[in-house]
C-alpha cells in the first residue's frame, strides 16, 4: 500500500474547527499541499458560492464531498417536505463548487418518535427524490452510515451494511452510479462484519474519512482524534477501501472541540500530513 | 402481551446505585413486590455469600444473573489466565447465589491494541474453558452485547448477531443450553437487523435487561433513562423477546448518576413498577 502524500488526501474544514472564513481555510489547505478541500454548507450559504468555488480552482483543490444534508425525518408530511427541499438547494450548491458527491448524514428520530424503521423509510423516500436532482447538478449522493450512538438524533442509518441495502433499494437506484457511500472510520470501525461489508461496497464508496477514536472519549460528538492516537486500525481499514476500488481521497475530518481546533490552522494541517503518512 | 407486574421483574442492584448495603437492597425490593434481584460483584465479594444468598431466599427473590465477568482480554498470556480465573471466582459464587446466568460483558481492546478480532477470539477462548466450570457450578453463562459505543473500553462484543455466532462456535458450544445471551434494549435498539436476530436468538435468552435512550445522553455511561422516558420502543422489543421463547423476569438496569441514582431507592422502585406496566 503506498503511503500517502498530502496530494492523495482532502482536508474536510471541521476538522479546522471553522476557525477563519473559508477564503482563509482553502489557502491555508493549498499552501500545506493537500489536493482537496471539503467544505461545509455553514462557510458557503449565503455566501458567493461561485467566487468559492473558483476560490477553490484557483487554489487547485478538487471538491471530494460538500457536508452535508438537512436531516431527513420529520414528523409530518410538510416537515419531510421542507427537508428535501433544503437538500436539492444544497445540492445545486454542490454542483457550483464542483464536488464530487453530497455527503447525507440522514438525521435520527423525528420529535416525539420512537420508529425508527419510519424514519429510515423517510430517508429510502427522500433519497430517491433527491437522485435525480442531483444526476441532473452533477452530483453523486453519498450515504454515509454513523456510528450507532447517533442513531437517535443524527443518523437512523448505522451500518454500513444498511448503507449498501439503501443503496440497492432506493427506486430507480440499483445500479446507479450516481447514489453511493461515504465511509467513516470512526463510525464504522467496531463493525465485526467491516471487512465484508466493504468488499461488498465495491464500486460504491465515493468518499473516505478518517479519524481515531480516544480512549476514553470525553465527548462521543466533538472528542475525536488524530490518525494513530487512538484505538482503530486506519491503514486496515484504508487497505480494505482500497481494495473495494476506491481511489478517491483520503479526507480527514475530526471533531476536536478541546485539542485540534484550538490550534492555529497550520499546525494541525502539518500534524495532519505527517499522520497521513505515518499512521493511516 | 401480558402487563408485566412487579412479580415478574427483576431489578439489577445498580439500578438503585449502590447507595446502600445488600441486605437493605434486598429488602428493598422484595417489599416493593418485585419477583427477582441481580446483584453485583462490589456488593457480594468480600461478604459472606452464603448469608446473601439466604437473605435473597428468605426475601422470596429469586436471582436471574449475577453481574458481571471480569474483562477478559489481556495483553498477555498470563493477564488472559489471571483474568479466566477471576471470572471462575465469580462463577463460584453465581453458584452459591443461586443465579441462573453469570452476566458475561466481555471487554474491549487490551491496552495498547488496536486488534479487536483479536481480543474477540481471546473473548471465545475464555468462554469455552468457563463453560464447564459454570455447568458445574450449576451457572448459565450469558454473553451480553454492549452498544458498539463501548466497543473500544468495555465489550469488543457489540451486535446481538455476533454474540449468537459467538454462542455457536465456541468450542463443544453449539447447542450448549449452558450458553446463551443477555439482551439490553439499551445496547440493541437502533440494530436494524434486530427484529431477524432476536428471532434467530430463540431458545437462547437468559437475561432481557430494560431501561431508555434518552435524547440527549448527557453521558453514555451512566444517563441512561426510565422506560418511557427516552426513544426506545420497549414494549416492541419485548414482544419480539417472549416471542423468541424467554419467559424470565424482565430486569430493570438503569445506570443514573445524575437522576436516579440520587433519589430514594423506595422512590425508585415505585416508579420503576409503574413504568413496567405502562412503558414496557
């Protein structure tokens, strides 16, 4: 496996804590060599979106994924409704900056539920609807499955076994290139059934996170850590995506309200660089 | 479904956060009219375990499970045997209590590793050679999956498909009634694949433990919530348990530092008899 440069990998802004505006957060990326940035929708919506995008050209950064899409769920008919909407808007968004795929965290339970094979039909429905809007921005939708201690608020979808059976049941999506998986270390690193699973994912996986888990984790949101300062395997688990014909970027994206993001931006894109080569 | 009534519950000791000693616990319970108690180790070791397990028998409580093994993985071979012989001790004394089942919550990665087959095969090693033991001590072992949120520190044994897989391929195992399970709705909710895997589970429940998610968990650990006052469908699960055959007392364990933990153990049991009836 070869070692990775920062030119094989993306940055994803969380893990810069959105310190600086994202003029100043794609040229610090740039300027530490890295070949992508992923941005999120809190840096560009009512911004100029298209002087972001050749902000982004101009600094010679690809768009792996834009993060990410309003929580599906909702509790009525006009809530779902209001969702989806706030989603095809995101993804033209997506289309502008050039990026490869949407990232969909596809939010837990609605207020007041306890159904959560409702709330995943919810998303199965909104993920059909919003398939052919974004064949038609150029986008690819990306399912990305979360850890399991998010299931109640942040994402009824868990495992990345899940993620594929979505996949292949979504109407209209079977084989469709443009409806595929983000995979997350940190949210799927425990699952006894990974290395299966990602086998399965093969052609699929359109995006690929890392992070490490800590040992003990203070805060199961914003607690995350560095490649090689926890407890998960990367180079594994980025053999095994490899191997699943991913050849994409290796995105880092970590939460870190009480270490990383309380460093100077080139501090820890130069941690990052060097973690990428030496521990993921 | 039946209401459940007091006499057909269990509550696990932790419950009522170990504000008291055993004998006043056992009281307790048994004069709020529940069927069954499930005490811990921190309560019974070091105490003359004859005398509880009088004290229990004269309350008129019966004991479905003794919590909870010693973690089992281990660095090395000797930390592995150390950690074997402390779980035959507790075993012993599951004996003597009268437990039907030795919870088994299994251990994550030992220190240093990020190999979490491996600490899963040194988990089916250890099972196997605790297995005659606990036949003859007149003890079910009851393996118990823990949230996947607790994968790294606490059970490298995390999806209910794993432990019955684990049930069936320890060695001389297979159809071994010696071996079974332990079902937490707090660990197993969001498993979409729960439904299939309580059913294939059938014949093989020991223990089926209660409590709620609570949106938010201020702490994964110890906010667990009463039943009904989180987003887990309880009554759901439990339908699908007494269908795969369990007919045993269904077991109050709520870890609370911060509610319940802190009121009056009498206050408590009230509410978790109520909640049994009409949010289980």
């Amino acid at each position: 496996m070869r070692t990775l440069s920062p030119a094989d990998c993306a940055i994803n802004t969380a893990t810069l804590g959105f310190q600086a505006p994202i003029g100043e957060v794609i040229e610090a990326v740039a300027r530490a060599g890295f070949g992508a940035i992923a941005p999120w929708r809190r840096e560009v919506e009512s911004h100029d979106v298209a002087a972001i995008a050749r902000h982004i050209r101009d600094a010679g950064l690809a768009v792996p994924g834009y993060c990410r899409s309003t929580y599906i769920p909702a509790a009525d008919k006009a809530g779902f409704a209001a969702n989806v909407e706030a989603n095809r808007r995101a993804i033209a968004d997506a289309g502008v900056l050039g990026a490869k795929s949407f990232v969909m965290v596809v939010g837990g339970l609605p207020a007041g539920s306890k159904d959560i094979a409702a709330a995943r039909a919810q998303v199965a429905e909104a993920t059909g609807l919003l398939l052919r809007h974004a064949k038609s921005c150029g986008v690819r939708l990306a399912l990305e499955p979360l850890h399991p201690v998010y299931a109640a608020d942040r994402s009824c979808l868990s495992l990345l076994s899940e993620a594929i059976d979505m996949c292949e049941t979504v109407e209209g999506a079977a084989a469709d290139p443009w409806l595929g998986l983000c995979l997350d270390v940190y949210h799927l690193w425990w699952d006894p059934n990974l290395a299966r699973d990602i086998a399965r994912a093969w052609g699929r996986i359109l995006g690929f996170h890392v992070c490490d888990w800590l040992v003990p984790t203070a805060d199961v949101l914003n607690d995350r850590g560095m490649m090689g300062d926890g407890v998960i395997d990367v180079p594994r688990i980025r053999a095994m995506v490899e191997e699943a014909g991913f050849a994409g970027f290796t995105e880092v994206e970590i939460f870190s309200a009480q270490n990383w993001w309380k460093r100077p931006m080139d501090e820890t894109l130069a941690v990052c660089a060097e973690r990428l080569a030496s521990a993921t």
